[in-house]
C-alpha cells in the first residue's frame, strides 16, 4: 500500500454523516466495494463526474456503495441538486466533520476506492471525460473479481 493510501486509511472517518440524515460506518460496508467521491457544487469536474458515477452505482449496484464526500455546501444545497440531478447514492455536506481536510484532499474531484476488507486500494485525482468512469469500473470489477476468487 502506497504512502498516501496509509495516510488515508488511518484518517478514514468511522461514521459518516449523510444527507438523508442517516450516518453510516465504513465498518457496517465490508463486503460492499465502497467509493468516496469528493466533490463541491463550485467544481466543474465534480459536476461532470456525478452522471459517470450514477451510470456505476446502477452497474454494480449489489457490490458498490458511493458515497459523495462534500465538505463546502450545505445540507440542503446537496439534496436539492442531488434531486434534481436524480442521484442514486448519498453525501456529507458542510459539517465539523471536514473529512477532507482530515484526509488532506486537495483536489477535485478525489475519488477513494475501499475493497471489502476496508482496505484502501484506489485513490485518483481529477475528472477526465472518457476515461474517469473506464479507470474506476476497471478497479471496481478487479476487486470484486478477487473477492469471488479467494
């Protein structure tokens, strides 16, 4: 595991705080392949990535949790758009919570791809038409491809 990836895995939080009002704990996901999207309504990149990772959730849907990490907008800024937008996954917003800053993200958009043991496997920068939902779903597809295997 990669420096960076140890540094994130340790500040994981345990319990995230969604928009629906319900929190969830990572631990609670093991055997669930979980993406930590984080993203803002001011971030262009952000924006075009959510359709890709909506098309994802829908693909894989009984093995992958998403979850939008948005630590600048409010709560109710995030539902709106996620409704309008017809998201079919969650998100933090604006809280003490700053899991961002704990996990020091400093771009965006950040996806974090955890395996079913917790474990952190993946961690990209930056939106790219074509290839960001291509990079992801080939991580997605390797980690349940060695689940089933081992």
């Amino acid at each position: 595991m990669a420096q960076e990836n140890e540094g994130i895995q340790k500040n994981l939080p345990k319990e995230i705080q969604l928009n629906n009002g319900k929190t969830v704990k990572l631990t609670d996901l093991k055997e669930k392949v979980v993406l930590l999207d984080f993203w803002y309504r001011g971030c262009y990149p952000c924006l075009k990535a959510i359709p890709e990772l909506i098309e994802l959730q829908e693909e894989f849907k009984d093995d992958l949790v998403i979850i939008g990490i948005n630590d600048s907008d409010n709560r109710e800024d995030v539902t709106d758009y996620f409704a309008y937008k017809k998201v079919n996954y969650f998100s933090t917003y604006k809280s003490e919570a700053n899991i961002s800053k704990k996990l020091k993200i400093n771009a965006f958009p950040t996806t974090i791809i955890i395996n079913q043991n917790g474990e952190v496997v993946s961690v990209e920068s930056g939106y790219q038409k074509g290839t960001f939902k291509k990079v992801l779903r080939k991580t997605i597809k390797k980690i349940i491809k060695d689940k089933s295997h081992s």
